[in-house]
C-alpha cells in the first residue's frame, strides 16, 4: 500500500530524502496496527537526489521497522551516479 513522503516530489540531500522514509514508515505503521494478523516487519523507503564527491547520485534510504520490539535500522543505497 502506498504511504504519502510529506516531503518535496524531488527530494534533494540525505536529510530530506530520510525524512520522506520515516514520514512514509509512520503512515505504514498507523495503516498495519489496524490490520490483523499484523506482519512482523514493516520496510519504507524514499529516494532522492545526493551532492556527493564525483557528482550527484540518485538513492534510496530504507527503514525496516520490526513490530513486536520497534527496533529499526536505516540504511541508504549505493546510488546511481548521473
């Protein structure tokens, strides 16, 4: 199902482009704690456009989110230079 970012249609920078994963991941968790059974894991992510050395990449930030503890871990792509 599909979460709204909250964020720009573009993202632009690490900062913006993890805030629209994270606003993504807290709409995905209101929608699955309505919903029984509910899954052991919930994942968002987000991809936006990253200034790095050697140029811009486009990536993505990724957050899985596990129910039963809460605990998260937030990782972003490798990207892809253009």
């Amino acid at each position: 199902e599909s979460c709204p970012s909250l964020i720009n249609e573009q993202p632009y920078g690490h900062e913006e482009t993890l805030l629209g994963a994270r606003n993504r991941l807290k709409a995905a968790l209101a929608i699955t704690m309505s919903r029984h059974p509910r899954p052991d894991y919930v994942v968002s992510m987000e991809n936006g456009i990253v200034d790095m050395a050697g140029g811009s990449f486009d990536l993505a930030w990724v957050i899985v989110h596990r129910i039963r503890d809460g605990a998260e871990a937030a990782v972003p792509s490798a990207g892809v230079q253009f």
